[in-house]
C-alpha cells in the first residue's frame, strides 16, 4: 500500500516517465502539422502574417483569463498587443490590457532567453494591479506564496474534497529553482521531443503551484515559452489556451486525475498533445482562410467596388460567427453595410454580375448570397 497522497509526495518526484509507444502517433500528428503550419504560413504575406498573428496572441491571453473566470476587455487588449506588432487600433488601451500584453510578448519574443526565479516574479507583477487593495484578497505578488497551505477545494465546509493539494512553503524555492535549471537546461536536451517538454514544463510547474494566485495563467504563459522555444519563432500561429478553455473539465480533470498518481504522466502527455493537436487544426483552417481571402482579393483586384460591398466581403470570407456562413440577406447587407435598402440591392446585384458572389438555392425575402470561393481559387 503507497504512503502518499500526492504525485509530488511520491519518492521518484519529480522524474517523469511516460509510454513512448502510446504517445508516438499523437506525436507524429503534432509534427506534421507544425511542419504544415509553417510550410503554408510562409506563403502569406507580411501583412497578413502579423494581423494573424495578433489575432492568435489575442486569443491566447483573452481565453487563458478566461479558463480562470476573468472577462477581459478585448478591444483593450487587442490595442495593446497591435502596438507591439506595429499596428493601429483605435481602442483604448489599460494598465491592465498593457501589462498582459507585456507578459505575453515576453515569454513568446523572449523565447531565447533564460527563465528565472526573478522573470517568474515580474510575469506575476503584470498579473495583478499595482495597488493590492484593489484585489478580492490579499496576496503576495511577485513573489513566492506564504505559509498557508494551498488547496483546491470544494463541497461543504464541515466536509470539504480536497482536489489538489500543492508543496509545502517549506522547501518551495528549492523546488522550484529544481524545475527552473531543468527547464532552462532541458531546452537543448536532444534526446526530449520538445512538445514532451513543453508537457511535462506545464505540468510540473502547475504541480508546484508556487504563487498566492495566477498559477494557471502563468502556466500557460510559460508553456507558450516551451513551444515557441522548441519552433524556435516568437511568431505565433496557434492558440493553444482556447482549445485547453474548449476542454475546460477535461483539463481540471485530468490533472487531478494525474495529482494522484504516480509519476508515469502519460495520461496527462495523451491529453496534453491532444489538445495541442486540436490547436494546431484551428490554426490550420485559419491559415487557409487568410490564403483564401488573398486569392479572392487578387482575382477581384480590378473591379470596382465601393467601400462598403468590401467591407461585406471580408465579412463573408472571414468566417466564424461574424462572418454569415449560412450566407447574407439583403436587409444583412443593408444592416452591416449600413445603406438603404435600395442601395443594398444594387450593390448585391453589381456583386453578382462581377463575380463576387453566388446566389444561394432559395427565393424572394429567404434570398441569400455568399462569396463565390471558386472564382477565386479558379484565378
């Protein structure tokens, strides 16, 4: 019968093990399309390369508070990260939009450079506001958590379940500085697939649970840093936050699952790369419909259009949920492009004769339109 309780307790803590076999084919996936990724990446250009970029960086830092419970002001934020990238938004930008930004710039473009005690302290300084009292509770920021136990709990308080239970106080500097000279060190380690370690770093650091609060986004944060060490790019393709909130229980739950076992992690690898692999599709159907749009464009590039049906149009081929994938009616026009109604049925009818769009199966009021794809691809 096992005398611990907690993965961190168990006396082969904290060297991994995993099924190599088991994880070969999710491995062999991941690569591929990383390599894909890049490979049809390259094809964009500049322009498109940093607004996607953005994009995915907003993505990032707006579902990672929010697997916490946080709603962030995405307008806000997405003006902090464009003025980085050497974009203009017209949104207005806060500390707090600047100081995410900031954290998440450094632990992407500051891929290369080591990671710290110190640097892990000045990530959490961008956490939280400057003024303490501003905060639900009091905690220690920048620094290492205090002497209290730190637990995950729920139910009743006369009989609460304990779900995770991190390291003592006592002890936590020198675990961690344990972790920080395998991460830094493990880096070059040719004998560790680097999405192995970007795993086992977000596990490992998650386990130790070092700071009073901002532990999950933090960890996040680093395993960016891990991935983009091991592509060796700052620039960002995939979020892999969203797709870790998309399997928000699914990830509490493996977690647990994997806090009280032993440490043999290749439940925790299987989910981790799954869901990496997950990212890595988005980011791919992303891509292609950037690619998209750019041969659309470069086949329409001598027509004549008015600033309004192009506004439409990038509507159409940006997809998603702004973006009428089920097609658009006249009165949709009339509402996004913001004209009278006979002014949107002109512009739908020059659309059509010039090739912009096809009309959908369907009659009358029901009448709708949506990009013709082919005429672009067909250029």
């Amino acid at each position: 019968m096992r005398d611990f309780l907690w993965i961190w307790q168990h006396p082969n803590w904290p060297h991994f093990t995993w099924q190599a076999e088991r994880l070969a084919p999710l491995l062999r996936a991941c690569t591929q399309l990383q390599g894909r990724l890049q490979g049809i990446a390259s094809a964009v250009d500049r322009d498109a390369e940093t607004r996607n970029s953005l994009d995915t960086l907003l993505q990032n830092i707006v579902t990672s508070s929010a697997i916490e419970g946080e709603q962030l002001n995405v307008s806000s934020v997405r003006s902090s990260l464009a003025r980085r990238l050497g974009l203009v938004e017209n949104a207005r930008t806060t500390a707090r939009s600047e100081a995410l930004a900031e954290l998440l710039f450094d632990a992407t473009a500051g891929f290369n450079r080591p990671l710290t005690q110190q640097r892990l302290f000045t990530w959490h300084h961008w956490l939280f506001p400057n003024d303490p009292a501003a905060l639900s509770r009091p905690i220690n920021i920048g620094t290492l958590r205090g002497d209290e136990p730190m637990q995950v709990v729920s139910g009743r308080l006369d009989r609460p379940t304990v779900h995770f239970e991190a390291p003592p106080r006592e002890g936590l500097t020198e675990r961690l500085q344990a972790f920080l000279d395998w991460f830094n060190s493990s880096q070059t380690d040719a004998t560790l697939d680097p999405l192995i370690r970007a795993g086992i770093a977000h596990f490992w650091f998650v386990t130790l649970h070092p700071f009073d609060d901002g532990n999950g986004r933090l960890t996040r944060a680093l395993t960016d840093l891990a991935l983009a060490q091991g592509e060796h790019q700052a620039i960002r393709f995939y979020a892999m936050s969203a797709s870790i909130l998309d399997d928000r229980n699914g990830y509490y739950h493996v977690l647990e699952s994997s806090q009280r076992s032993s440490p043999d992690i290749t439940l925790w690898l299987e989910w981790f790369l799954s869901t990496l692999l997950k990212s890595l599709e988005q980011a791919l159907k992303r891509i292609d419909r950037v690619l998209g749009k750019a041969r659309y464009w470069q086949s329409h590039r001598s027509d004549s259009l008015s600033p309004e049906q192009i506004k439409v149009l990038n509507r159409l081929l940006d997809g998603g949920e702004r973006g009428f994938e089920n097609g658009i009616s006249a009165a949709q026009y009339q509402a996004v492009a913001q004209v009278s109604k006979a002014t949107a049925t002109r512009h739908l009818s020059d659309l059509l004769e010039k090739g912009c769009i096809v009309r959908l199966p369907g009659g009358g009021r029901s009448t709708r339109y949506q990009v013709n794809v082919l005429e672009g691809l067909n250029q």
